[in-house]
C-alpha cells in the first residue's frame, strides 16, 4: 500500500506546510500520479489546431461567392492555420508539458528535504513494486538516501 495521500502531499507543498506534508505521508492512501502530465501536449495542440482551423474554414466561406474562389480561399486558409497552429500548438505544448515536469520534481525534491522518511518509505514501496524485496528495496534507498548529490526524483 503506497504511502501518502498525493492531494494533501501537493497541497502541503504549496503551502509549505511541512506538518501537513508529514501527515500525508502518514495517510496510508493510494497515491495515484496524474496522466495528464503525459498527454498534456497532445490536448493543447489538438485544441490549437482545431480552433484556429475552424475560424480560417468560417472566415474563408464567408469572404468567398460559393465558386472556385471559395475553394481556393478555403484551401489557403486552411493549409495557412494548420501550419500555424501545428507551430504555435507544439511550442507551447511542449513549455507546458516541460513545466509541468519541473514543478512535479520541485515538490518531491521539497517533500524529500522537509520529509525525508516519508520519501524514503514511498520509494522503498516503488522499488518493491517493480519486484525488489522489501530488505532489497531498502538497502538500496537508504544507500542512495545517505547521498544528497544522488537525486531518484
């Protein structure tokens, strides 16, 4: 069973509260991370697209005759937004999901400065997890805890 109760461990950090980052520690609670971190690039450039190609599809039928110049219009409006927005959508998405990266790390390099036992016992339970021994899992963390240079986060 993890460790801690993830919602009032992100809660602490972002109020510095080292009593309450302890207690959540100690709740014993599923500690279930976020996918969205994962896919969080994928939903902002698919949103990107898909707007700034829906008003250039609108705004090109509105400023043509129904002819061939609608068309047109249509197929340079379009070709226009998607390479903007594939641009534009990417770059972004790729800040938010980088942002994401480091505001998580922050938080555990956090919790494992303010408390280190409960860090040390969540990653004893991820190495048992991945098929250590519970005396396996141990050894190593406490190895690698007694160094702050060496960072698991």
């Amino acid at each position: 069973v993890p460790s801690r109760d993830l919602d009032a461990a992100k809660e602490a950090y972002a109020k510095g509260d080292v009593d309450a980052s302890k207690l959540a520690h100690a709740a014993r609670a599923p500690e279930k991370h976020s996918k969205v971190g994962g896919h969080l690039k994928s939903i902002v450039y698919g949103g990107l697209d898909g707007i700034i190609t829906t008003f250039a599809v609108v705004a090109g039928a509105a400023g043509g005759d129904l002819a061939i110049e609608v068309v047109l219009i249509l197929g340079i409006s379009s070709v226009f937004a998607d390479a903007l927005s594939m641009g534009v959508g990417d770059a972004l998405s790729t800040k938010a999901a980088n942002q994401y990266a480091l505001e998580e790390r922050a938080r555990e390099m956090w919790e494992m400065e303010n408390n280190p036992e409960g860090e040390i016992q969540e990653m004893i339970e991820i190495f048992e997890e991945k098929g250590l021994s519970k005396e396996d899992a141990t050894t190593a963390i406490m190895a690698m805890s007694k160094n702050k240079g060496f960072l698991w986060i």
